[in-house]
C-alpha cells in the first residue's frame, strides 16, 4: 500500500476585499474539500459506492508507472483493488489483468465498472485482451463482467476514455464507451455486457468529432487543436453520462464546446443503422470545454472546465450556473457525483512534457477534491492574496 497525503475540510471562505477590482471570471467561487494528495502518478476516473467507498483509477497511457491502476482510499492509503495482482503490473494475459484503467462509475444497484483502455506511454497499439470493460461487485471484490473490446468496435489507435452502464437495456446491462482517439478517429462503442456483443457508432458524425480550429485558454495560454502538434489533450468524444432515468446518454467530443444527447432506447438498439442514430442525436449547445460530464439524482448535470478552473452545473431547464471555481482545479478529469458532493480529480495532464516541448510541468501533488452540490457559490478573496 501507499501512503498518501490527507488534508481535512480546506473549505475557503469568500469575500471580496472593499475598494479592490478583480475580474469576476478569476475569484473563486464555491468551498471544496481536499480529499486526499497523491505524489504520483496523476489520478483520472473516479468512482464512489453507495456505502460511500472511493476508488480512483490511476491510468498508463501517459507514464507507465508500477503502482496500482485501480485502487481503493482507505484510511489515508491507496489499497490495490481487487487485488495486488490484478491492478500492479504482471506477466499475466493482458485480458487478465488491468493494464491502463481511465474512465469508472457505479451502476444503479452500486457495482463498481470501469473502462480499461489498455495503453501503456511508449508501447505502439493496445495488445489483445488489454482494451476492456470490468465490473466488480466491491462488497466481495469478485468480477461480475470482463468484456474484451476487439475489431472493429476497437481501433489501434483508440483512446477508451470513459463509459456509463445502463441496466435498463440489455439483460446484464449495456455500456456506453467514449473513445476520443490518440489519433484521429473518435466515436461511441456500444457494448452488450451479457452477450458482449460491441459495435462502434456515430465515427462520423459530428457529435463526437473534434472542431476544426478549435482554441482553449489553459494556464493563460491559448491552444489550438493541431493533431499534429498537440499542445493539450485533444481529441473527440470524451465527457459521457446518462440522464438519472438512464432515458438519455449525454455525450460530448473533447476539443469542442458542444453538448450532445440521444436516447438511450436508440443507442442501444443493435439494429439501429448510422442514419438512425445520427437523426436521433440532438445538439444542446453550448457546455464548454470540458473532460468530465456526470449527473446527480435531481438530473442535473456536472462539467468540468478546465478553462476557467471550475465545475460547471446544467439544469434540466438548461441554464448553468457554477459550482466551484478554483485556480487549484487544474484540468479537473474524473468526477463523480453522489446525493450530496460531487469528487474531481485533478491530474493536470496539460502540463505533460508532450504537450510542452518536452518540459514536465505538472506540481505535484496531484488533488481528489470534492464541494458540496447544494451549498450556495460564495466569492471567496483569500485566495486571492500572497
């Protein structure tokens, strides 16, 4: 096990100091709660059990690190989960193991899932069997599904980046996988968890497509999508989750601002052509720019803005309004929402050398935070003094 940093209720008071003027969109806003600090490697999915139990997935797609990909806090550590010899690097099959774990969640009667993209930094394709989606049942830590993604739902070049299980549809559930790509051919991946039955949709339609130009604001500079010459992660669907009802997939591309939806009863409908699928998509408009999407039980809907160091909050009518504005929510990735809190994970992963001429410029620790959904936003100026 290893031991990590815990800081208890960092919650910041807010105010603004008389006479002095300050650009609304850079006070904080909103108090959040630094759940624990992690040293290395930068955490991303994050998932949390109706007994209140947080798992956080520590991918390899970026630094192939040899601590667990899937681990549990508890008490002040991080616990290997399921077991050492599942979540640390082995000689076992790749379907045998977890590789790369990035996306999680909890399906409706509290199991625990996740998409295993199966990359690890420095190794060209995914090897067989490493690409899958797993779910456990955390009570006993036995697998309840392991579902290897192949051709052609799965590309050499995929980025498996978050999922969603409905057990709505389909007899054990059905998930719904965004691949943002590391190269440049993103789309959603359907996957029937009893049959494993897979098939890939929606590869070219705009819904999970970068947007030509595409420019971010990160750490005050501007970013403009290039494929090529990548200057912050980019790429295509990515930010995914389901209505409360589990009636609607909500879904966006990464380098866009776009939000997107479609039926969860179209999706999931194997016999559903493109053309039908691509009818029953509906643009949203506008979420900005974000990584990470989840829905609390009011239907309300969680953004990340990596723009703005803030989570953003849509309501069922439409409007927005924020929830928490930090200049320490840096690239906030992973985020979870239960009845009361909504978790972030924060692994700055646009300060990666790759993406800054080879200079790591990530300042660990790397942050789980968490603010309560329900407390009203107030301005907060202590921050904002040396």
């Amino acid at each position: 096990m290893r031991h990590i940093r815990m800081l208890a209720m960092a919650c910041l008071p807010l105010a603004v100091a008389a006479g002095e003027a300050a650009d609304p969109a850079a006070i904080p806003a909103g108090s959040m709660e630094v759940i624990a600090r992690f040293d290395g490697p930068g955490p991303s999915g994050i998932a949390v059990t109706p007994q209140g139990r947080i798992f956080i997935g520590f991918p390899r797609h970026a630094e192939d690190h040899r601590g667990a990909t899937l681990a549990e806090l508890v008490d002040g550590r991080l616990e290997p989960f399921p077991d050492t010899a599942t979540s640390l690097p082995s000689a076992r099959p790749a379907a045998e193991q977890l590789v790369s774990v990035h996306g999680m969640t909890t399906d409706s009667q509290g199991n625990l899932w996740m998409i295993d993209d199966g990359k690890r930094a420095r190794i060209d394709g995914i090897p067989d069997g490493a690409a899958k989606v797993v779910g456990f049942d955390p009570q006993t830590r036995q697998t309840i599904a392991s579902v290897v993604l192949k051709a052609p739902a799965l590309l050499q070049d995929s980025h498996m980046n978050d999922l969603r299980v409905d057990l709505t549809h389909g007899a054990k559930g059905t998930a719904y996988i965004s691949d943002s790509s590391f190269g440049t051919s993103p789309a959603l991946v359907v996957v029937d968890i009893a049959s494993g039955r897979q098939r890939r949709v929606l590869a070219e339609h705009v819904s999970t497509q970068p947007e030509a130009g595409f420019m971010a604001i990160l750490d005050g500079k501007p970013m403009r999508y290039d494929p090529q010459h990548p200057t912050f992660p980019l790429g295509g669907a990515d930010a995914i989750t389901l209505s409360a009802d589990s009636k609607t997939l909500y879904f966006a591309p990464l380098s866009s601002r776009r939000l997107y939806s479609i039926p969860t009863d179209m999706i999931s409908d194997f016999g559903a052509d493109e053309s039908k699928l691509a009818a029953a998509v509906v643009d949203l408009g506008e979420k900005g720019f974000a990584d990470g999407m989840a829905t609390d039980p009011q239907d309300r809907l969680y953004i990340t803005d990596g723009e703005h160091d803030a989570i953003l909050r849509r309501w069922p009518d439409g409007h927005f309004d924020v929830v928490l504005r930090d200049p320490r929510l840096v690239w906030p990735d992973g985020i979870y929402t239960t009845d009361r809190h909504v978790y972030v994970t924060l692994g700055q992963w646009d300060r990666l050398p790759g993406f800054n001429a080879g200079q790591d410029l990530r300042q660990p620790p790397y942050l789980l935070i968490r603010a309560p959904i329900d407390s009203p936003p107030r301005l907060n100026a202590s921050s904002l003094t040396p």
